[in-house]
C-alpha cells in the first residue's frame, strides 16, 4: 500500500492493520487514544489515531468523524500549519505525518501571526455544523448566533459543570464560585464576533516540526471566542515562547483592551472539562480559575 492506494482506498486500511501489511510503529498521541506511525510502501509515513481496545466501551458515534471535519476546516482557512486528513472512517483516523522538530523563537512568531489570521478567517456562528467532542467527551456545537457570553455559559461552562458536581468531582465553595461566573457571564465582558478556534489550545496540541512551522492537531475546532484558544494556550505551564507567540498575534490583530483578566474566565471551560473527565484533581484549579473571573469582573468594572 503506497499513498496514492490509500488516498483512493482509505477504508481498506483496516485491513491491512490487522493483517499486518504495514510497518506500525507506536507513538505518543495524547491520553485518549491508541497512536501509531504508519510507513508505507512508498517510504511516505502517515499518523494513526485508534479507539484502545482497553478503554472498555466502542468508539462514541462520531468521535473520528469530528476531529476531521474539525482539521479540515482549520486548514481550510489556509492560516496555520494543519496536518492533511488522509483517512477518517469510524473506527480510526489517519493524517499526514508531521516531522517534530525544536520549538524556536522563529517559529513561535510565525505562529502567533498564523493564529491570528486563522481566527480572523470567522465562522457563521458559535458552534458548528458537526456534533463535537472534546477529549472523550460530546461537546454541543448547535450553532446560536450569540451573544458569545450567554452561549459559553450554555454551551461550553454549564454542561461540564454539571458532570463535574454530579460524579463528585466539584463541590462546597468552588462549585459555588462557578455558578457564580454561570450566573454572572454577561457582566464579564469580551463580547466578539464567532472566530475560527480550536477550541482545545492547551500546549500538548502544538506539534512543533522540523519545517519550523507550528501545527495545531486534535481540535475541538468551533466557532467560538479567540482569546479561549490564546487562555488555554497559557495552560499547564504554557508552551515553549509563549511570550514571542502572544506578541507577535497582537500585532497582527490586537486585543481587546481587558482580555489578560479574561483569561481565567476562558481557561475555565478546559479545567472544567478535566474535572469531568479525570475527576476532583483538578478541582483547586477550577474554583482559582472561577475565582479569579470574578476578581477579573471587578476590577474592570472600576476601570470602566
């Protein structure tokens, strides 16, 4: 099996997995999935994505199928580094291989101005047209037209937060402090126009290559608010240059004046989700984060 086979017959990959027909070398590829380098006969290399068999229920519906119509329209764009879709069926997925490299000032650069042009790009509404998921979870695109507050409250806060305090996960003072930025969202400010994000812009998601470019991988693309993807960018200790990559966006497109005390409103909505998914070791993080939204509130409020 060569490229050009498996551009004209993706859904024979399987087949050729199971039967051992392709050199299938195991690679990192984040907390939920099964990942591999395929080489093919051609000495072309592909990176392949698998539901594990130890994860000990199939595939969600739709699981692949959103992470491909997620990189396709980021790359869509034609903004920033994204890996080609070479294969996507059900039960697998399967993109052009990206050589990794050294981060580098250069390179960070270069990806704060791509960044900016790719959520300058836009999108029809918050959402979007194909049902989501972030990490394991369903995450509700329903497209609304805004305002882009109410629907994060709705779409991205609340659904999360219940998860969180239904399997114990979040409770007593900190899920109070959350109710609180739910209740109160239209008075934190930041309303924009839907941009084109990735919706799960934490530091593990930039693959820094050997082409000195910085690709984005596994989103949980959406029209949504652009400083999510630049708060969740500042997550977990953020990623190599950070500084270079925020100052080369702003130039490029500037943000709005407050955006550095929205940030923990922003970072909310992916700390959330790892209480939902991971459990109550994420919960100090939630209620700082929730805590700090609402000191953020204030302080605006008095500088207006």
């Amino acid at each position: 099996m060569d490229l050009a086979y498996l551009r004209e017959h993706p859904e024979h990959l399987p087949t050729f997995l199971t039967h051992q027909r392709i050199r299938e070398t195991p690679v990192s590829g984040g907390n939920i999935c099964a990942a591999s380098r395929l080489t093919l006969d051609d000495g072309h290399s592909v990176f392949a994505k698998t539901w594990p068999e130890t994860a000990g229920r199939p595939v969600p519906e739709g699981f692949f199928a959103a992470e491909a119509a997620g990189l396709r329209w980021l790359r869509d764009a034609g903004a920033v580094a994204v890996p080609e879709v070479v294969v996507a069926l059900p039960e697998l997925l399967a993109l052009d291989w990206v050589e990794p490299g050294e981060p580098t000032p250069e390179a960070a650069e270069r990806f704060g101005r791509e960044l900016a042009v790719l959520h300058r790009a836009g999108a029809p509404a918050f959402g979007a047209e194909w049902p989501g998921f972030i990490g394991a979870l369903p995450q509700d695109n329903t497209p609304e037209s805004g305002p882009w507050s109410a629907w994060f409250a709705r779409r991205r806060l609340a659904p999360y937060f219940r998860l969180s305090v239904d399997d114990g996960a979040l409770a007593g003072v900190r899920a109070a402090l959350v109710e609180q930025v739910i209740e109160r969202i239209g008075e934190l400010g930041g309303d924009e126009p839907p941009a084109r994000i990735h919706g799960d812009l934490w530091p593990g998601n930039l693959l820094w290559g050997a082409d000195d470019r910085v690709w984005l991988v596994d989103p949980a693309a959406h029209g949504g608010h652009r400083e999510t993807d630049l708060a969740q960018l500042a997550l977990f200790g953020g990623p190599p240059h950070l500084d270079r990559i925020l100052a080369a966006y702003d130039e490029t497109w500037p943000l709005a004046d407050g955006w550095r005390e929205r940030v923990p409103l922003h970072q909310l909505h992916l700390l959330l989700v790892h209480t939902a998914l991971f459990g109550a070791a994420y919960q100090d993080a939630v209620g700082t984060a929730a805590r700090a939204a609402l000191r953020g509130s204030r302080r605006a409020t008095v500088d207006r």
